[in-house]
C-alpha cells in the first residue's frame, strides 16, 4: 500500500463562513502536532482546555498535548448514552473548579458525542466560550464537528436540547482514524456516500474506486474524501446556517435511517448504517416515481454493498417504521420533507409522498410487511 510519502500533503483550509461566525477547517496529516500554533494564529482565547473521553485520550492525547499547552483533560465517556445533560454538568462542574473564564478555549477531542456534548458546553457556559473542534471519527471529521450543531439528547429524543454554536476552528486529522473500529469507520464513509449522492458524483465514484485504499485508511486515499465532504458541509452550512432551506438536502437518507434508529432504541444500527437503509429506502421512492434511473439506484446500492453487510432488518415492520417517521423532525405542518435523489450527485426536496408508496419501497429494501 502507498503509504509513504516523502513530500506530507499539504494541509487544505476550508473556509466557514456562517453569519454567526466565519472559522476555518484545517485538514491534513499531522495537523494534530501544529494544533497549538493555529489556534495561536487564529488567536484563540490563551487558557486551552481540552475535552475527551478517556478512550480517545489514551490513544491519541499525548500527541496533543505535545502540541498545545494544556491542563488536565476534562474526560467524559462517549457513548450514545451518555450524551445527555448530567454528562454536560460534569463538564460545567470541571470548568467552574478550573476557574476557566473567557479567557479560556475549549477544545474538544473526539467523536460527534464528545464534540456535540462539550459544544454544548461551550455554549452555554458564561454564555459561550471559545470552542475548537478536533474530531475524531470519521463521522465527525466529515459530518458532526462542521456546521455548529451542538447538543444532547432527552429521554424522549435524540438531539431535543441543543443550540446552534459556531466553532472558532475545527482541525482534522485523518491520521487519527487508523485507532478507530472498521465498524466505526464503515458508519463514517456512509455518510461520505451521502454527500456524493446529493451533491458531487466525482466523490461517489472516488468512494467505490478507491474503496480497498481507503479501508486501509491511507492518507492519499483520505484526504479527498474527507476534504470533499467537507466543502459540501461547509458550503451547504455557509448558505444555510439554521436549515431553513438548502442544508435540508444533507438530510437525504436520514428520514428513514432516524425511524430505523428510533424503532431499534439506538442500539443495533451505528448512524452512518441507518443512514445506509435510509439512502436506499428515498432511492426506491424516487426510482418508483420514476425521478432515478434504475442504474443510478443500482450503483448506490452496490457500493453500499460493497462496504461489507449492514445488521438485519427482516424482524422490523415497514408499519412500525412509518409510525417512527410521523415523529419526525422534519414533518412541517403535517407533511413529511423527504429528500429524493435525481441522479448520482443531485436532489429534490418533496413533501408528498404519500403511506402506500413508501411501505412499498420499505418492502422492497427487505423490511417486514
Ligand atoms: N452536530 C451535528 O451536526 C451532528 C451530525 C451528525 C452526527 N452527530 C452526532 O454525532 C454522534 C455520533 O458520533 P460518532 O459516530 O463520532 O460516535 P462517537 O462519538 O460515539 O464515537 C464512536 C466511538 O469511537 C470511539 N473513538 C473516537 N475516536 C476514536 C479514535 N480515533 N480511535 C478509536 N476510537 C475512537 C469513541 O470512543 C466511541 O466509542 C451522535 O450523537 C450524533 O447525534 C451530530
Ligand atoms: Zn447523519
């Protein structure tokens, strides 16, 4: 496999430019050891303290704390299930004893739950302090640390308690992926197939050619993918801060894939993987409207395919999930926003699908009757 290189890639900066905050992503290998001089350059607040979990602090802070000048890390665990407000008040608690102040930048490290969680915090702390983020996952590198969603979850749903908080940075560091679970990675570049399918066919194609590189996570192989979702994010988040409008495409694939979540109470599908199902279930409706070539469905589900076997959905009924779905977010005034695609690399918003065709396209996908 190439993964020498001689001559490191350059780092590529994309710029954010929300009306709340214009920041910059810096992406690139090694960037983890210069996070102390961008954030210098950037001029983040001097005081740096760090938020992760004790996982991904083992694996990879040493690396960071070579590069910034830090306290002890604030260290939280990350699970899904802790992405909850108990979890953001040991952060507060952990700040308020540090004395941190404006003066401070938080910085967070790791995935989309340790970023979307000490966002929160950020925010909300003396009314929002200075926040950097530095994630982890795949997931996050392309998804959840550009866009300032930050949040956590209530027992009645996911995402219910959030605000929308601008980072000042976000540094990404694809070298950080070669720790993280296959499974976790695959959960990633589901997404990574999302923003090809509504957005840019050249990165769609990328994923399937280049898919053994990047199963072996090389960076020439990542750093396209990712730098290419991340101008898709950030240029979607740049016109559309607060998804009135055009950032609704992102959610392609995620009506389906949230009731499929919901229906399984988070516990057998990772995200990116119900997402999967959720691209393949908008793929149906639209190749059964007749707005998708049947060879443009074909090729998403083969390169979904090709990224290794989803878990099961024969037990789960196509009624359970269209209950699930009138619980949307996305259901405005009754009527249910769903993303189809129209070909490989673009989209239309409809809100009239009606119950019929979409148990028929839940039925084709394999779900139970
Ligand atoms: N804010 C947004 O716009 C947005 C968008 C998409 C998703 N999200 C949120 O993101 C969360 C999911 O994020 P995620 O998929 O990153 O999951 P996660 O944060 O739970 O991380 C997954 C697992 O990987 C581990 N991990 C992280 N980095 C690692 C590394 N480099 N090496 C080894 N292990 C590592 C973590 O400890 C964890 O066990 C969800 O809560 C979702 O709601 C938010
Ligand atoms: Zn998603």
């Amino acid at each position: 496999m190439l993964s020498y290189h001689p001559h490191p890639m350059d780092p590529v900066r994309i710029d954010v430019s929300t009306p709340s905050r214009p920041y910059a992503m810096t992406i690139g290998d090694g960037i983890l050891d210069r996070a102390g001089e961008i954030l210098d350059a950037i001029g983040a607040p001097a005081r740096r303290i760090v938020v992760s979990s004790p996982l991904v602090w083992r694996l990879h802070g040493e690396q960071l704390s070579r590069a910034v000048t830090l306290a002890e890390p604030i260290l939280v665990p990350d699970g899904e299930r802790f992405k909850q407000l108990s979890t953001v008040s040991r952060i507060y608690d952990a700040l308020v004893r540090g004395n941190a102040d404006r003066a401070a930048t938080l910085i967070t490290f790791g995935g989309g739950v340790i970023g979307d969680m000490a966002g929160f915090a950020a925010a909300t702390y003396l009314r929002g302090i200075a926040v950097v983020h530095v994630p982890t996952t795949l997931l996050a590198q392309v998804d959840s640390a550009i866009g300032g969603k930050v949040g956590v979850n209530h027992a009645m749903g996911k995402n219910m308690i959030g605000a929308f908080y601008q980072p000042h940075a976000v540094l990404i560091d694809p070298l950080v992926l070669g720790t993280l679970p296959r499974r976790e990675f695959r959960a990633g570049l589901y997404e990574v197939i999302k923003y090809g399918m509504t957005s840019s066919a050249a990165l769609f194609d990328r994923v399937a050619r280049d898919r053994k590189a990047i199963f072996a996570r090389t960076i020439e192989a990542l750093m396209p993918i990712i730098t290419e979702s991340c101008r898709i994010k950030a240029e979607v988040v740049t016109v559309d801060e607060r998804e009135a409008g055009p950032r609704r495409i992102l959610n392609f694939g995620h009506t389906a894939g949230h009731a499929l979540e919901a229906v399984t109470r988070y516990r057998r599908f990772r995200h990116g993987e119900a997402v999967a199902y959720g691209m393949l279930v908008a793929a149906e409706l639209a190749t059964a409207r007749g707005a998708l070539a049947d060879g443009d469905r074909q090729a998403l589900a083969a390169v979904i395919a090709s990224l290794g076997p989803l878990p099961p959905i024969v037990d789960l009924s196509a009624g359970a999930i269209l209950d699930a779905m009138q619980h949307d977010k996305k259901v405005v005034a009754g009527r249910l926003h769903f993303v189809l695609p129209t070909a490989i690399g673009a989209t239309a918003i409809v809100d009239d699908v009606n119950e019929p065709e979409l148990r028929a396209a839940l039925k084709k996908i394999g779900f139970a009757p």
